[in-house]
C-alpha cells in the first residue's frame, strides 16, 4: 500500500469534516415543501426584527418649552394608595422634563375626589389641576341631569377644574329598561350647559381606535392588542357603529356652542384626519389633545405635520401613559425632531410599525406644548357665573 503524505492527508480529512458538516446542514433545512411550510411558522410575540437602518438619532431630554400634560391619570381617584407616585418625586421628574403641570383627568367625585384634590392640588396648586367625571348611578331618575349639575357645582367648590366623560358614553351606559343612552341624549344637555356657565372644559373620549370596531382577525392591525384586551372589542351587533357615535357627540358640539370640548384622542379618529380637520372646521368650541395617539399620528407624518400647522391654535398636548421621563421624551423627539422610523412609547403595543419625527415648528410647538391648555383654563368663571 501507498503511503499518503501528511499534508495530503490532512486535506482529505479537511474535506471529509467540511462534507460531513454539509450534510448535516442539509439535514437541518427543510428538504420538502411540507417542511419548507412548516419552518415558516413563528409564533407573533416571539417576531422581533432588529432594524439595520442606519438612521440619526436625536434625544431631546427636555422639552423646548414648557409643558402642561392634559390627559394624565396618575394618582388619580382610581389609583390604590400602594401605587401612588409620592408627589415630591413627580415634581422632580417633571422639574427634568419642563412638564409645567399636569391635569388629572379621572378624579371622580365627592370624597374620592376631595382625596386627590388634598393630596396633589392643594400642596402644589401649579404643578397639578383635577377633573371630575359623573355618576351614572342614577340615570333613570327624571331629574338625572340636574342631580349632575348639583354634583358638578359641589366639584368645583372642592377645587376641580374640568369634567371628563369616559367612553363608556355611547358605548355601555344604558338605561334600566336597556337602551343604550347616547352622547346627544337630550337629558344630558344640563350639564354640557353647566359646564359652559362655570367656565370649566369637557374632556371627552368617546369610540376608540378604528380598529376596535372591525372583526379580530389575521386582517386587523392592531389584533395583539385586542387579543390581550378582549373587552376591547366593540365589534359585532350589540354595539353600534363608530361613525353613528362620532355622529351623535358631533351634534352635541353643536348644540352646545358655549362650552368648551377637548375631544380627547385626537378627536377619537386619527387614522381620519380629513375627518378630523372637518369637524374642528364646523365647531370651533372644540379644541384636540393627542394623548395615547402618537402611534397613529407618527406613522403618517407628512399629513400630521399639516395638521398641526393647519390647526396649531387648537390641538392639546397629552400623553394617557404611566408618568415616566423616557415617555415625555419619547413625544419631545417625536414633535420638536425630525428623526426617521423609531419606536413610539410602548410599542408594538398598538401596532407593528414605526413612526418619523415632525419637527414643528417653535412657534407651533409653544402653543401645543403650553399656550393653548393655559388658554383653556383660562376662561374658568367659577361659581359665581350665572
């Protein structure tokens, strides 16, 4: 037998192992259509693509100017006192972040309401202001409206200064007999009135995202969302549709021309901004505020951006997230920069994509970040209004 060289030998086994190393890749790939199919398969929760765009990126750690947060509920009346935030340590967080004041929207009514305002607005009345919300408790009662007056004079006195409504208007507040009671429901025109004669904003949020009122499906982009809310859903035929809601809340506005609205969520239809910029035309007792809307707004920025130039004397700003610094950030980056494709807060959360920088500017963003708010609450009359 021949001998084989060393060097010749080390060769062959080098392509012996690369050999062996093929197959075994080859083994590892599917070979078939059906595993080809099968490999295709990966859980959604489990799809976290790392972006390779090389983008710059702009961190704005403080706001240009300051900054009033209209659409807040930390420690609000819901809130158990295990999780409240201290208020010293919201001051120094929003001290880092030029957050002027924040007004929290949830504070309910009666002692619940006296609590929050004892505890945030009392001690800090700069930093911090409170609105009220109704009781539904007795909707059926013939005077349910002006109980409500009542409720909401006693309210002021204890120092609120705005009333919200929940979008369970509209979508869930019903009647005993079970009909559902409507945004435009004639009994209700008491205190859209009141509220008017005080001088104090209704922030309204009624419907939600576009696709809440669409089938939970492969088709519907915001499905990881309603697959972890369910009773988020508001599909199907015990609910009416979106655009009958908007439609009714629309013809309050207009029955109600002396009193202020911030119709909160960006009027409740960002992905419409047509819609939007209609509806501000027709009622200029209506102001906007973006709280919780930078998703739908960042992902069309050449359209959002002429909306807020379009409308810079009536848009709010507002977050609706947990109060954190990276989350004021976030939105500083979003509106004073124009950065491309990046995260907004808590995304994917609402959706699987990206959103680009508007950078407004100065003198749009002054407005939005703190003139237009101080506005707002500047036409508070108070009790003695008649």
């Amino acid at each position: 037998m021949r001998k084989i060289g060393t060097g010749r030998w080390v060769s062959w086994v080098s392509v012996a192992l690369l050999a062996l190393a093929g197959t075994v890749w080859a083994q590892s790939q599917a070979r078939t259509p059906e595993e080809a199919e099968q490999k295709k398969t990966l859980l959604l929760r489990d799809f976290k693509p790392q972006s390779m765009l090389h983008a710059p990126v702009h961190n704005v750690y403080r706001a240009r100017f300051p900054v009033i947060d209209v659409h807040s509920h930390v420690n609000d009346a819901r809130t158990p006192d295990r999780e409240r935030i201290p208020a010293a340590r919201l001051i120094e967080l929003m001290d880092h972040c030029n957050i002027q004041r924040i007004v929290i929207l949830t504070g309910a009514w009666g002692d619940a309401l006296q609590k929050v305002v004892d505890q945030m607005v009392k001690p800090y009345p700069d930093r911090f202001l409170v609105f009220t919300q109704l009781d539904w408790t007795n909707l059926d009662a013939p005077d349910f409206g002006e109980q409500m007056v009542r409720q909401i004079r006693d309210a002021v006195a204890r120092g609120a200064r705005g009333l919200k409504i929940t979008k369970e208007l509209g979508l869930k507040v019903r009647y005993k007999s079970g009909k559902l009671l409507t945004v435009d429901d004639p009994r209700l025109a008491p205190i859209w009135e009141e509220c008017g004669r005080l001088g104090i904003p209704v922030a309204i949020h009624v419907t939600d995202p576009e696709a809440f009122f669409h089938p939970v499906d492969g088709t519907n982009e915001r499905y990881e969302e309603l697959i972890d809310n369910p009773d988020w859903s508001f599909y199907g035929p015990k609910f009416p549709s979106k655009e009958s809601i908007l439609a009714a809340r629309d013809r309050m506005f207009a029955q109600h021309p002396n009193t202020t609205f911030i119709s909160l969520h960006v009027g409740n239809w960002p992905e419409d901004l047509d819609y939007v910029s209609d509806m501000l035309n027709q009622h200029p007792n209506v102001m906007v505020e973006i709280g919780a809307r930078v998703a739908e707004l960042g992902r069309q920025p050449r359209r959002a951006r002429r909306f807020f130039l379009e409308y810079q004397d009536r848009i709010l700003f507002g977050t609706d997230f947990s109060v954190s610094e990276e989350m004021y950030r976030n939105h500083f980056r979003w509106l004073e920069t124009a950065d491309e494709y990046f995260d907004y807060w808590a995304a994917p959360e609402q959706g699987r994509w990206k959103i680009y920088g508007l950078e407004l500017p100065d003198e749009v963003l002054e407005k939005v970040y703190h003139r237009n708010a101080e506005n707002v609450y500047s036409q508070f009359k108070g009790l003695a209004a008649k």
